[in-house]
C-alpha cells in the first residue's frame, strides 16, 4: 500500500516535471553558442519588416566573410511591447546576444540591472566611434555612470510639420518660428476656420510617459536650448523655459486651438496644421497620402521657440534607438557580437542602405557632408531637414525612473494646462516638487 | 472497494491537479515571494522589503483608482451584458428554426480580438469619424468619447458586453430549455400576461443559468486589459485603469516586477472577496425563490 502511495507521488512529480519543462522557453541552444570554432549570436531585430530586412541581408553578408561567426536575426516579439519582451526574456534565462530598437530610457533601466555590457568596455568600441564618425553624436549618449550602454543606430531629430497650404491662405509663406508667430498663426486660422485647429492630437491629454517625447520634450529642448531635464537624481529642468512652453499651451487653449480629441489622420486631412513628424511619416505618406507633397502642402521646421530666443540652430528631441549587448552572453558572443558591430559600422555603404531601407537617418555626424549619402537626399529633399537637424537633437533621458518621471510631467503639468485645469506656474511647481519626491 | 474508488477519483482528477499546480500554485507562491522583494527579476541582486510594497500599493493614485473602476465596470458591465444575453437569448428562443446558427452567429464576437475590435472603435469614435460629424451637426453634441471619464468607461464596458452578450445568451438559452413548458401552460391557464409570465415564471426558474452568468461577468470585470490598453491606456485621469493595466504598468513600462506582484495579490484578495459576497447574495436571492 505504502509502495503504491509513493509511486502515485512519484507519478504526479515526473508529470508535473515534465509539464514544466515543457513549458520552459529556455534556449537549449544558448549552451551551444560555440560549436565547431563557430561562435552564434542572437540578434533581435525591430518588429518592424524593413529594418528584419536590412538586418537578415547584413548579417548573411558578415557570415560569408566571417565563417567563423553565425548572426542568426529574428524578429523581437511585441507581446504586448517589445520592452515587455526582452525583460521577459532575460527573466527566463532566454535573452538575445544582442538587440536592436532599444531606447536610452528603457537602457538606463536594464543597465541598472546589470542587464548589458558597457560597450566601451568591449575591445574595439573606440574604433566603431571613429570609424562611423560619431563621436559627436556619442557624447550626448553617455550614462550617469560614464559608460556608453547603446550604439545609436539612427537619430531622428523630430520635426514640426505645418500645412504650407493653409498657412499661404492665411498669409505666411514660411513656418513661424516664435511663439507670437504661432499664437499670430492660431488667431487667423480660427477667424478664418473656426473649424480647424492649430494642434489637433489626443495625445496631448494624455500622460503616457513616451507621449511627453513628442510634445513636451521637443519644446522644451529647444525653449532651453537642450537643458538636461535631469541630471543622475537631480531635477535640473529651466524653469523659465518650461514655464514659457506651458503657457504657450495655455494659450493655444484658451484660445481653442488645440483639439485633445481622438482624430483620425487631423494633419493630413487639415484639421489641424500643426504636428510633430518623423522621417517615418514622409514614407508612410509616400503610400497611403500620396497628396501630402513636401513644400506644397506640408514645410517641416525646428520647434518654435519663446521671442527673444535665437531661431537658429534650434535644438530638438532625439527620436533614437540602438543596439546593445546583452549581459547574459558568454564572453566569446560578446565578442563576436563587437566584431559584427565594428564590421557593420566601418563601411557607410552599410548605413546608405539602412538609410534607402528605413529612411531613418543613421546617427553620425557627418550625414550631411559625406558623399556617400548625397545621393539619397537628393532624390529625398523631404528627409534633408532631417539630417541637417542631426547634431541639434537632444536624446531622451538617461533615468531609470524615466517612465514615471515622464508620466508626472504628463499628470502634473503639461496634460492639466492643455486641458485648461491648471496655470503654468502651479503647473510647473507641482510637478517639480513630484519629481523631486520620485527621485529621492 | 473504497480505496479502488478513491484512486480512481484522484486519477481523474489529476490533469486539473496538475493544470492548477503549475498553472496557479506555483505562480502564487512566487507571486508572494517576490511581492516582499524589490526585484525585477532581471536584476542579479534583490532584498527583501517585507510588507513595504503593500504600503506603498494602499497609498498609490493607481491602485485606489484600480479598485474603484472595477466596482464602477461591474455597475455598467453587469447589467448591461445580462439585459443583452437575456434579449438575445429570448429572441433566439422565438425563433421557429436556425436557433443554432443565429446563436453561432452572436457568439462569434466572442472569438473576435480585442485588440481589432478596440482599433475599429477607435475609428468610429474619432473626433472626424462620420458618426461625431453627425451628431455634432444634426444635434449640436460635441462628445469626448475616450477623454472623459464616463464615456470612456462605457465605451470599453460597451465594447466587452458586445464580446461577451453571445457567450452568455448560450448559457442563457439552454437555461431557457430546461424550464418545464407546463408551468407555462398552467400559467395561461391562470391568465398570466407576458410581462408577469417573464418576472414571476421564466427569472426566477432561470436562476441556475443567470447565476453562472453573473459569477462569469463579474470575474470579467476584475480581468479587463486589452480594451482598455488599446484605447485609453488607463485614463483619462485612472478613469479606466483596471487592476491588470496597473499591474502591467508597472511590471513591464516600470519594471517594479515585486511591486506588481504584491498589487497582482491585493486585487486577487478583492476578487475572491467580492465574488464571495456576491455569491452568497446570489444564493439568498436563490433560496428566497425556492432554488437550494
């Protein structure tokens, strides 16, 4: 009796055991990662067909001239984010060598974990500085810690988009570049248009922390010429600069040129004529509004800034993802995964073809001036402001709080002055004053 | 003979064992070892906070507003989904044939996604959607659907009842047929009129159906996610941040895994909780119209 007793139990442990390890997503291949003098790496590339693309016929290529490193590209999962994804992946031991589409913010998070390599740390990193000219661009990426975590990949130093259109009606013939020009703008177009807006975005009411890069964050670099917001756990923010976008948003409230409701496609269709554009949209725009024409419809233009600012060189949010390595590789995958980067990143017929790919402007500083890329914004003059832009563009935050700092400019400050429920001042102070507890 | 039994009885029961150790036991005995930690699980080190992340759980926006808005979808969703089944289901039931294919056909939106149904919604309930355009010039309604709070909240509990109306008007229905048609016929007989013949026969002999409805619709409540992360992620202002969205939020944009985890154990208390209350009210209201 007692035998049968322990055999029942023995039964339902192997079940349960085998149930488990059928459940397990551990890579079994992880073990294997060098096999044959061949060293595998794991490269989860961004969700997105274009860039899996670039990536597959990249790495082929770097395998046929480097047999000794087997590049297997898949794509990252977005279930229900691709943040969500990777953390879930280095939870369960089943991390990728390296990965692509990785923002600062989200770095700062994984690097205080101990989640990725220093990349300066790697040999050769120094070179694929050099070698890509991007040196300048790297300053601007360095972590409270002093190391580098992330290769830019591409920089998306965003835009204002204005309907050219209807501001010629209105009698402009450029983009207004200060706030009494825009405020000048807004009070025509709603004697002229009652019906339409200056800024028609739900997002706006919103306070989803990465909503603030596209709304906020783009004002304020350029009111405070490109003042860190946050320095380490110190709140650092101009205040003068940030009082003076908030009132601007005031104002555009309460003179009911902004629209916080959900609109389907309120730019392209006009009915507001103001929004901020990524070089993603002039590709999308290509296929599914092909009426949008650069300098007909639409002009793209820097931020506008508070009067008295200078209007040039007008800094901006960087819209910039890039690669990492992750921590939980083996010491031969890391190296590997260098040789890859340095192989990928010495020639820039590697980032012209990232460029015609994705129309993401690679991040280095000489996109304007090298020969290489001339061509392509030849034929893309829409993208040109773009790469112009590119040593003006303020990447985001290095905190790891960042998404509940992000969330607090939203809840706090910029969301309730939109709505109307708050003056910029007690706007600014309550969210100082919330920050700072978050930080502490 | 009742040993034999037994182990045949432990037999059959074992996959569900099974299921409910792997699936539920060991995810709650780690869901409470990491909810008195700071982990998050990518870090290689963690300590132990004890009961710190339910302090701080009790005083956050997020989950006072998470508590609340599972009450307020229940307020609409509940009611709204079982006058929906219940319509459907007596439709269905008048039907003189194809009872089967109308009920598939209402039962589809169940196995529809809610990330699809949630991005169609969106559409139509755009500010420039010819549906606002429509009210806004035929009656002068200018409607935030998704920006304020009690919009956005029926909107999404709309949505769900809309997912859910087919999957319960089939529990319904078979409820419908396991009514004894004479006490219908004895009540003709006594000059019942249909109103009194639906409030005083078909309810109350529903009970068995309407009570697995009720339980099924209020645990929905506690469980809504995709709708709400499709389209208002959880506002305006908490208005629509469910128990899941706030776990999310904070596991996976945060990634406070042992903070979600000790969020994931309260609103688990206040599900059993309330379902338990609400059981027991069902059974009262069972008993006091003869079902024990």
């Amino acid at each position: 009796m007692k035998v049968k007793k322990v055999a029942s139990v023995l039964l339902a442990a192997s079940l349960a055991v085998s149930g488990l390890a059928a459940c397990s997503g551990k890579d079994q291949s992880k073990g294997e990662s060098s096999k044959d003098g061949v060293t595998t790496i794991e490269f989860w590339a961004a969700p997105n067909p274009t860039q899996q693309v670039y990536w597959k016929e990249v790495a082929q290529q770097f395998t046929k001239e480097n047999p000794k490193i087997k590049v297997n590209v898949s794509p990252m999962k977005e279930s229900p984010t691709s943040e969500a994804s990777i953390q879930s992946a280095i939870a369960g031991g089943s991390a990728p060598t390296m990965s692509e589409n990785i923002n600062r913010g989200f770095a700062a998070q994984l690097a205080e974990s101990k989640a990725l390599v220093p990349l300066d740390t790697l040999a050769g990193w120094d070179e694929v500085k050099k070698e890509r000219n991007m040196e300048n661009t790297m300053k601007g990426w360095q972590f409270a810690d002093s190391h580098q975590y992330v290769l830019p990949i591409y920089s998306n130093a965003m835009l204002f988009g204005w309907r050219i259109d209807v501001l010629k009606e209105l009698g402009y013939n450029e983009a207004p570049k200060t706030y009494s020009e825009m405020l000048d703008v807004a009070k025509k177009l709603k004697q002229k248009y009652p019906d339409k807006y200056v800024w028609a975005k739900a997002d706006l009411a919103d306070p989803t922390a990465w909503k603030r890069w596209f709304d906020f964050f783009m004002l304020y670099d350029a009111a405070s010429n490109g003042n860190k917001f946050i320095e380490g756990t110190k709140f650092t923010g101009d205040q003068k600069a940030g009082e003076q976008v908030l009132t601007l948003m005031a104002v555009l409230q309460k003179n009911k040129a902004l629209l916080t409701k959900q609109a389907k496609d309120p730019f392209e269709n006009a009915l507001g004529i103001f929004s901020d554009i990524g070089p993603w949209t002039i590709a999308y725009w290509k296929d599914k509004f092909p009426k949008m024409k650069y300098n007909e419809t639409y002009t793209l233009s820097l931020p506008p800034v508070p009067d008295g600012v200078d209007t040039t060189n007008v800094k901006t949010f960087a819209d910039t993802k890039g690669l990492v390595i992750y921590a939980s590789a083996t010491k031969a995958q890391q190296e590997a995964a260098m040789k890859f980067i340095k192989w990928v990143y010495s020639k820039p017929e590697n980032d012209v073809k990232w460029l015609e790919k994705t129309s993401l402007p690679p991040a280095r500083d000489d996109l304007t001036t090298n020969d290489s890329f001339k061509a392509f914004f030849d034929k893309n003059p829409a993208l040109q402001p773009y790469a112009a832009a590119v040593p003006n563009a303020i990447p985001p935050m290095d905190n790891a709080k960042y998404n509940d700092l992000q969330t607090i400019i939203g809840q706090q400050a910029f969301n309730p002055v939109v709505k109307g429920e708050k003056d910029p001042k007690t706007a600014w102070q309550d969210m100082q004053k919330a920050i700072e507890g978050a930080l502490k | 003979m009742r040993t034999k039994e037994g182990r045949l009885g432990w037999l059959f029961a074992s996959p569900y064992l099974l299921y409910a150790v792997v699936f539920f036991l060991i995810p709650l005995v780690w869901s409470l070892f990491l909810s008195a930690t700071n982990w998050n699980l990518i870090s290689p080190t963690f300590s132990f906070v004890g009961i710190q992340n339910y302090l701080e759980a009790f005083k956050s926006p997020g989950v006072q507003a998470a508590f609340f808005v599972a009450f307020k979808f229940m307020a609409v969703f509940v009611p709204l989904v079982i006058a929906l089944s219940i319509i459907v289901a007596l439709i269905v039931q008048g039907l003189p044939r194809f009872k089967g294919i109308f009920l598939i056909g209402f039962f589809l939106p169940y196995l529809a996604s809610g990330v699809v149904s949630s991005l169609i919604v969106k559409g139509i309930l755009s500010y420039n959607s010819p549906v606002n355009e429509f009210l806004r010039k035929a009656f002068g309604l200018d409607i935030d659907w998704l920006g304020s709070p009690f919009a956005a909240l029926f909107v999404v509990a709309l949505i769900i009842a809309w997912k859910f109306t087919g999957y319960y008007a089939l529990i319904l229905t078979s409820g419908f047929e396991s009514i004894n048609k004479e006490v219908y016929e004895a009540a003709m007989i006594d000059g019942v009129n249909a109103w009194q013949r639906f409030w005083k026969i078909t309810f109350p002999l529903l009970y068995p159906a309407l009570y697995t409805v009720l339980i099924l619709a209020i645990g929905v409540t506690f469980g809504i996610f995709t709708e709400v992360y499709q389209l208002t992620g959880g506002g305006p202002n908490f208005a629509t941040n469910t128990w899941q969205m706030e776990i999310f939020s904070r596991a996976f944009t945060n990634l406070q895994a042992g903070y979600a985890s000790a969020i994931a154990i309260i609103a688990s208390v206040v599900t059993f909780i309330s379902i338990y209350v609400i059981r027991k009210l069902l059974e009262l209201w069972g008993k006091r119209n003869g079902w024990d």
